[in-house]
C-alpha cells in the first residue's frame, strides 16, 4: 500500500502503452496510479477510494458518458481533475462536452502528458490544501469579541480554513460561531495565538 497522504491517480483504460506512459510520467510528479477497466469501475462505483485525479478512455464513449455523473456526484472525488483521451476528435468533443478538464489526442506523446499532468497537478494541490486537516489535540482557550471572557476547550483537528473544537460543556448547535472570537490562545511556552489570519 502506497503513502496515505499521496495523490493517487485512476486510469480507466484497457490500452497498455496508454498505462505505461501515464503510470511513469505520473511517477515524475509522486503521483500514485490505478489503472482498471471503466466496465468494472462502473461496477464499483468508484468503491469509496478518493483520487486527485482520473484519466479517463473517450474511444469507449458511451462507458465514459455514463461513467461521470457517477464521479461528479461523489462527495470524494467529484473535484478530481478528469483527463480524457482519444483518437477520434469527435469523442474529444462529446468529452469536452462532458466538462472534463483536459483532453489528449491519440497517439499520445510523452511531451503532451507531462505538459498536461504539470498543469493538472496544479489544480490537484488546489484542492488539497483547500482539504487540508492537521489532527491534533491542544488544549486551547476562545477568547470572545465582545465580552473579553474566555471558553476552555480541546481541538480536534485545525484546517486551513478552520478548527474543530470539543469541549465537555455543552454547545447548542449554531450557538457558537468563529467571527465570535478575537483568537485562539494555544496554551504553551510560546503563548502563540490563532487569530482568524492564522497564527500569531
């Protein structure tokens, strides 16, 4: 089993030089690649596995219309970058149709793919840092806007976009909001502070 934190790639084609090239270019860039046919992944239904990424084969473009709204309506992967592939422009049109993010044109060239998986891997750490969870458990202190009082709890995890708390007293949902807090005070030999720009 690959790192839990990489990106992962899936490759829905049954062409072996298709594999073959995107597998070592994806490589290059520390990206880790399934590769399946899209009759089974249909199947599956992607089987709750989240990709940053999928290259999908348009020269079988019923399978691949159908297979989609499938990946667009998955809560894991419905901001995965899609790639489509094909040799006859016409379901290089019915891709574009289908909104996929970039196509390639058969035969593919070692050129083309990595100068699409560049700008493609772009947008795959967009959407991880957009994601970003760090676990961790500190003891922390919410200092409130208005009243200057405090409110002791524990993190759960902190996001690039905010922090899960828990604390044994209880919280009628809604209750609480961030914009309620001047920061964050991390209780430490630093005394740093979260403040609603991030750390101080």
């Amino acid at each position: 089993m690959g790192d839990v934190g990489a990106l992962r790639a899936l490759l829905l084609t049954e062409e072996e030089s298709t594999i073959a090239s995107f597998n070592e270019i994806c490589g290059e860039l520390g990206i880790e690649t399934e590769f399946r046919p899209i009759a089974q992944e249909l199947l599956g239904q992607l089987d709750g596995q989240k990709y940053a990424a999928v290259i999908i084969d348009f020269d079988n473009p019923e399978a691949a219309e159908e297979y989609l709204p499938i990946l667009q309506q998955s809560r894991l992967n419905r901001n995965a970058v899609v790639i489509a592939v094909a040799a006859n422009a016409k379901n290089l049109d019915r891709a574009l149709r289908c909104r996929v993010h970039f196509v390639l044109k058969r035969p593919l060239h070692d050129t083309e793919i990595r100068r699409t998986l560049h700008a493609a891997h772009d947008f795959m750490l967009v959407d991880r840092r957009r994601k970003f969870r760090c676990l961790k458990i500190l003891p922390v202190r919410l200092r409130f806007v208005r009243s200057g009082g405090t409110f002791e709890c524990s993190t759960v995890n902190i996001s690039s976009n905010g922090v899960a708390i828990y604390s044994s007293t209880r919280i009628t949902k809604g209750e609480l909001t961030f914009r309620d807090f001047s920061q964050i005070i991390v209780p430490a030999a630093s005394e740093r502070a979260i403040s609603k720009d991030g750390f101080s």
